[in-house]
C-alpha cells in the first residue's frame, strides 16, 4: 500500500488592506485596517475585493500593502482628549 504525497503548501505573507467607511477628503483621516495572509498580489486583490463585497457600508480603498516581515505596534497611551488649558 503506498501512502499518499505530503500536500505541498504555497508559501504566504502578511498584507495590510486599509480603508474608510467615507471619502477621503482630508489625509489625516482616520482608517481602518484588515490584516490577512495572501499567496500573491493577485490573491491579496481579490481577498480584498471579497471581504469589500461582504461588507454592510461603503468601503473606500486606501492602500493594499505587503508586510512580509511583519509589523509591531507601539501603543503610548495617548489619551483620547486633552485637557484645556485652564485645568
């Protein structure tokens, strides 16, 4: 009985699609991201396009980036207002 061949997987890397639920009017506008593991740029496209589609709202394309070597965040703890001046 001779047993089957290990199944080969293609090799995939990390991309970072980036969008906004609004037209971009300004550039500091705040986005969102979805990180998802993609064989090639073709695959990360229509990855993209699939999870666009399934959305309930308008999703306005930013950028699509590979992150082959991964990513960190670095989190400061920036409060979300400050306080005024006469405090």
């Amino acid at each position: 009985m001779s047993s089957l061949p290990e199944k080969k997987t293609s090799e995939r890397i990390l991309w970072i699609f980036m969008y906004s639920r609004e037209e971009i009017i300004v550039p500091s506008t705040a986005f969102t991201v979805v990180p998802f593991y993609a064989s090639s740029q073709a695959d990360a496209e229509q990855q993209m396009h699939a999870w666009s589609e399934r959305q309930p709202f308008p999703v306005v394309f930013v950028s699509l980036e590979a992150y082959p070597y991964g990513f960190q965040i670095h989190y400061h703890g920036y409060p979300g207002k400050l306080p005024t001046e006469d405090m």
